[in-house]
C-alpha cells in the first residue's frame, strides 16, 4: 500500500511538472502588442504596424499576438515600464523611449532632418544600430525596427510664420517635456507646458495662440478648426520604437527569433508609410477646409534652425552628461546621410 502511494505521489508529481511546464509554453507563445494609436490599421500608423507584425508572425509561426491597441494597457509610460518588466512583450512608443534611454532624446533636436528619407536613413543605418544597443543595454528592451510619427509643424491664430521674427511675442502650447521649451525660447517665442487634453480649450480660449505637432494630428484632432495658419516648417521629427522584451526575444528559438524581427522590419516600414500618406492628406484637408499653409524656403528654414538648436543643445548636453557625445553622433550620421 505504501508503495502504491509512494508511486501515485512521483506520478502526480512528474504530472504537476509536465502541466507547469505546458503552461509556461502556452505563455511564452503568446506576445502582447500594445500601443496607444487607434486599432484602424488603414489610418493608424501604430495600428497598421501592429497588424502586419501579427499577420507575419502568426502566419509564420507557432505564436500568438495579441493586440492592444488605443491605450487598452495604458499610456506610454506605462506600457514601456511593462514591457520591460516582461507583462507585455512587444510595444510601439515614440516620446516614451527618451524617458528609459535618455540618449533617444537627441532625436528630438530641432530641424535636425531635413526630410523623412534622411530621418530613415539615419536610423536604418550605423547610428540607429548603435542607439538600439545602447537602449538595450540601458533598458532592457531590443528595438526591433524604427517607425515614425512625423514632423511636428507650428500653427497660431495670429499670424503667417516665415521666419522666427513672426514668433515674437507668440504664445505656444508645448509639450511638458523641458526641449521643446527650450526650443520655443531659442526661436523668440513664449512656450506654455499645457497637457495634451487641455489643448483645445486652451486653443478655443486664447491662452495659448498656437501649437505644434504633425499634420496628421492636427487634422484628426480638429485642430484646424481652431487654428488659422500653419507652418510647414518640420523642425522635430518623431520617431517610433518598436521594442521587444530582450529576455522574452532570447526565450524564443532562432526561427522565430528572425521571423519577430523581419515582421518587426514590416511592420516599421508600414508604419511609415500610414504616417506618409496622412501627412499629405492631413496638408491637402487643412488647407481645403480654411487653413492658410506656408512652407518655409530653404535660406528661412536656416534661421529656425540657427536660433533653435544651440538653445536645445546647451541643455540637453546638460541631461546627458557623459552621455552628451550622442549629439556628436548623430550630427555626423546626418552630416554622412546629406553627402
């Protein structure tokens, strides 16, 4: 009888064993995507590229993707601390990155590209490559590819900006994030940190004269409608991370490790080209519905740029310190990609 039990008990044991392990199999198999852009991947430049990631993935492999799309897990901030706590397996942020890796931030010096072709070029090169292992390093969280949310534009309620002298004594919405305060000053004019869902009363109200962030935001965000000009002067441009635990990347076998990537690749480039065909619709609807457009030449472009970036620079080699060789860096990448 003892022994019977005695068997019965490593039977039940090798049992419980085999069960934890399929668990543990069935959940390694699964990767959660989140992002916080709407889910229509024929308009979302997150959730095109989140949708073509599945579809290779699953079709491709053994895994499961699930999707999160529109903030379903959180903002930012919080879905990149999940991702590198391993709840989440893959997220697509952009502002959010500088916030782990303070080195990203350099992406965000002001009329740094002067095109989306050399932005790509950049960071599908040397540089990109290296600011992807330093993140790593640094994080814990592999970028699988770069994606884009576009050139950030200014518009106002005042006037036409062709040169920074038209800033002068403008108020404009920026970011809480001290850069783009920092930039705002540089150019003459007065920025105001105001939060994203505080913007359009602030608009509508007269605290603020303008704003800035992409076309594409602009126009589905209805901020057209409470704006008069727009300058298509492109002085930041915002780049997508898609990131991957790095534990979770190492747990999967080598073919599947190199499907995730590729899909990863996809998915980066599709996003790109939402945010491409948005920006130019986003341009054609602005000025179709009232919006008075302006594209600065190349000779005012050098002026934003002269003012804005020593501004920006000064400080954020302060926020980086030993860090500070990065602007360095990608000055040269740029320098190379312009050649």
């Amino acid at each position: 009888m003892g022994c019977t039990i005695s068997r019965l008990s490593v039977i039940g044991g090798i049992a419980a064993v085999a069960l934890s392990l399929a668990a543990g199999t069935v959940e390694a198999k699964t990767i959660r995507f989140a992002h916080v852009d709407p889910a229509d991947w024929q308009s979302s430049k997150k959730g095109a590229a989140a949708q073509i990631f599945k579809n290779i993935v699953e079709g491709e492999t053994e895994l499961t993707v699930e999707l999160f799309p529109a903030g379903a897990l959180g903002n930012e901030g919080d879905i990149i601390q999940q991702a590198r706590e391993g709840l989440t397996q893959v997220v697509m942020v952009s502002g959010a990155m500088s916030k782990v890796c303070q080195a990203a931030q350099v992406l965000d010096i002001p009329y740094t590209f002067d095109s989306a072709t050399m932005a790509w070029e950049v960071l599908d090169g040397d540089f990109g490559a290296e600011l992807a292992q330093h993140c790593l390093e640094t994080t814990g969280l592999r970028t699988l590819a770069y994606g884009e949310t576009g050139f950030r534009n200014f518009t106002n309620n005042k006037r036409e900006i062709r040169t920074p002298k038209d800033m002068q004594g403008l108020k404009f919405r920026v970011q809480p994030i001290p850069l783009y305060v920092e930039m705002v000053k540089g150019l003459g004019g007065e920025p105001t940190p105001i939060a994203w869902t505080e913007l359009p009363n602030a608009l509508s109200t007269g605290v603020v004269d303008g704003q800035e962030n992409p076309v594409s935001v602009i126009y589905s965000n209805n901020l057209h409608k409470l704006q008069k000009y727009l300058t298509l002067d492109g002085h930041v441009y915002a780049a997508d991370f898609l990131v991957i635990n790095d534990e979770f990347f190492q747990s999967l076998s080598a073919a599947e490790q190199a499907v995730v990537a590729r899909a990863a690749k996809v998915a980066g480039v599709m996003g790109r080209a939402i945010q491409q065909f948005g920006t130019a619709e986003g341009v054609a609807k602005v000025s179709a519905e009232g919006m008075q457009v302006y594209s600065p030449t190349a000779e005012e472009l050098a002026q934003f740029r002269e003012l804005a970036q020593p501004a920006v620079k000064k400080w954020l080699a302060g926020e980086l310190g030993d860090k500070a060789d990065w602007i360095e860096k990608l000055d040269a990448a740029v320098a190379k990609a312009s050649q």
